[in-house]
C-alpha cells in the first residue's frame, strides 16, 4: 500500500509531535501539507518535517487535492468546524480529543461522516498503546477476575483532559453505557472546571472512580482492581509503556523521536500508533474504528457532557 497522505490543520505542540510521530515511518505516512493562520509559523513547520504545500489557513487543506486525510490539532474550540469542514470537503480525518464540547455536535459529525463515507475518529492515542491492547486482553480473558472498580486521577481540568478518564472506564467495561453518573466538583469564577470527581455506576456490582484536578499534582495514575487480581498502568496512564499485571512489570517503550528531533510532550512517539491505526482503517476502506467505534465515541461525549452539567459548566455560548 501506498503511505498515507496527510495535511496538518495548525502547527501547535501537538501538531508538531504528530508529524515528528509520522517521520518514524515514511514508508506508511506523508505529510503532504500544513495549513495554519500565521504563515511564518506554517513555512517554519513545513521546513522543519519537509512538507512541500504550505496554506495560509486550516480550511485551505479541504481543497487541496493531495491530501487523503487531515489531522485536526487546532484549539479545542474550533474542533468541531475544522472537523466538519474537512468531512464536507471529502476528507477522512483524525481529530484531537475531545471531538467537540457538545454532544450534539458529535452526533452530528458521526452522522456526517456517516453520510460522506469519510473516515472519522477521535485521537485518543491511550487506546492504540501495547499497554492498553494487554489490559483489554487481560481483563477480556478472564486474567483479573470479574472488574469490579475502576480507579484513575489526573492533575488537569475535565474539559480538556476528563475525556482520558472516561475512556479508560469505557475501554475497561467494554465500552457499557453506565446506569448513572455522578459528577460533584469546583468551578471558578470564569466558568472552568478547576477539579472534580466523577463516579460511574455499572450493571453487576461495578464501579469507576475518576478524580481530576488542575490545582493538585502533578500525579495521572490508573488502577484496575478484579475479584481474582489487579492491573496498574503507572504514572502517566494516558501514555502508559509500563502496565504491571497481577504483579507482573510488562514494559513496551514508545517510539523515540528520529535523531536531531524531540517531543513536546511525554511518550510523542505512541501517536504512531494511532497513526497506523488510522492507515489500516482506511486500507481496508472502513469509515470508523473498530477499536474505538463510533457508537462509543458518542458515549463518551454523553458522560462528559453530563458532568458538565451537572457542574453547571455551559459550552452552548462559546466563542469559536
């Protein structure tokens, strides 16, 4: 097959650990393109990952004919017009979590790619790590007994960082709607979800614990205990190369960055994975991941919008 061709919408940090990511592997991915709204910063990207078609916007990249697939790293804010521009504009992409601020927004966006037969998925990189395929493995085959809680705190607000936590209890529990969530948390005087916690309830006796805080830290740890044994995912659980299983340290390291290269952020190299990921979907002509279905993407927005509310946190009035 041939690589895969993509435009970068922005040229943020992550955007720019995305496409060092991308550079491990020239023979499955290419960045053909970087479209972004200051075009010095644009040209400097493009001369950095030697990207050939540089535009003076992010929406410019849905026209421009050599790209298959678009990653969206531009402001949380705007995610949900770039993605829908590039999905009306015949692209596939790949969009930064979360996918929107509001649940209805998402819908509409599956629905969409839906209607275009374009590809569409959320970047949670967590999923497509070693470590994480071993725990679902694990906790599938029996290995931790029956999961009975769920337990995961991270030092950063539930609007941008929350969506780790609630993917980490649907990834465990089989992607399983929750019988009832409960949110209870501070908000500060602008409206922002300085800390919280969450606690999902499931059918048979089973729970998820999921704390988070952006005035607290630093500490992200994730525990998942069962009835016959337990696993740990360590302290960047988000990014997670170490996973002890029932006492036993399984170690995957993420890939480094190509030499005279670093990340931005911790283990940059696992967005790879998604990467490939995306690139097997799209080879064998799927317009949703199977790994992380559009019926669970969904799911996770719901409860994240859910706890919103029930922390008075309102996204309907934000400035795009």
């Amino acid at each position: 097959m041939a690589p895969l061709r993509w435009g970068i919408c922005a040229n943020g940090m992550i955007s720019q650990d995305f496409a060092n990511a991308l550079s491990l592997s020239p023979e499955n991915h290419t960045i053909v393109a970087i479209g972004a709204r200051n075009p010095d910063k644009a040209k400097e990207f493009a001369a950095r990952f030697g990207i050939k078609i540089v535009l003076d916007s992010c929406e410019a990249l849905g026209s421009c004919k050599e790209v298959d697939v678009v990653y969206v790293g531009s402001l949380t804010n705007l995610h949900y017009q770039h993605a829908r521009h590039f999905l009306q504009s015949g692209k596939h992409v790949l969009c930064e979590k979360p996918l929107t601020l509001l649940p209805e927004q998402t819908a509409e966006l599956l629905a969409l790619a839906k209607s275009t037969g374009r590809f569409l998925m959320v970047a949670l990189w967590s999923r497509f790590f070693p470590a994480y395929s071993r725990l679902r493995q694990a906790v599938t085959n029996g290995e931790l007994g029956t999961v009975r809680l769920v337990q995961a705190n991270f030092c950063m607000p539930l609007c941008d960082f929350g969506v780790y936590l609630v993917h980490l209890a649907s990834w465990v529990y089989g992607g399983e709607k929750p019988l009832s969530v409960t949110v209870a948390g501070h908000v500060n005087e602008t409206g922002v979800d300085r800390s919280g916690g969450i606690i999902l309830k499931y059918s048979n006796n089973r729970l998820a614990s999921l704390t988070y805080s952006s005035d607290a830290g630093p500490s992200a740890t994730a525990t998942v205990l069962g009835d016959k044994g337990s696993a740990n995912l360590g302290d960047l659980f988000w990014c997670a190369t170490k996973l002890t299983l029932n006492g036993e340290l399984i170690h995957t390291p993420s890939p480094p960055a190509r030499p005279g290269e670093k990340f931005n952020f911790d283990e940059s190299g696992g967005l790879l994975y998604e990467a490939n990921h995306v690139k097997e979907c799209l080879d064998k002509g799927l317009i949703e991941s199977p790994v992380l279905p559009h019926s669970e993407c969904q799911l996770i927005h719901d409860i994240l919008a859910e706890g919103h509310r029930q922390l008075g946190v309102d996204y309907h009035n934000m400035d795009a």
